[in-house]
C-alpha cells in the first residue's frame, strides 16, 4: 500500500510549539512520499477538544490515533507502507 493511500489528520492547537514541529515532520514525510494530509485545529470543534485536547498535536492514521505529543517519524513512514 502506498501512502497515497493513506489518510493522515494531524489535530493541531494555535500557539502550540510541538505543533509546529509534528507539522514539520509530516510535511517532510509527504514531501518524500506524496502523502495528502490536513490539519485541523481542535478548538474549532467541541467534541475533538474534548477527546484530544490535552494531547495535541495528535496524528490520526485512517481515521485511528496513531501517536500524540510528537510524531515517530520512522513509525509513520513505515506505517504508511502497510
């Protein structure tokens, strides 16, 4: 499975630095494998702040979280592969 084929969510806060740098992480993942993501800020949304709001930035891999506070790199790369 290509990471084309993978949708990736990284849920995200204003002011938050360790946003920033689980942005910079993913943004060079896709750069090197075509990966499409989107950002979402949870404050906009109650029910996300609710669930994720006390561990952003959190990545959703399909739909699932696959980790929060900092992004594995090597982890997402070769999750995006299966």
């Amino acid at each position: 499975m290509a990471a084309t084929d993978h949708t990736v969510t990284l849920l995200t806060r204003v002011g938050c630095h360790l946003c920033d740098d689980a942005k910079g992480v993913i943004e060079s993942v896709a750069r090197d494998t075509g990966l499409t993501w989107t950002e979402v800020d949870v404050d906009a949304d109650p029910e996300l702040a609710y669930e994720y709001g006390d561990r952003v930035p959190v990545v959703l891999l399909d739909g699932r979280e696959h980790g929060f506070w900092r992004v594995e790199e090597e982890r997402l790369r070769r999750d995006l592969t299966r």
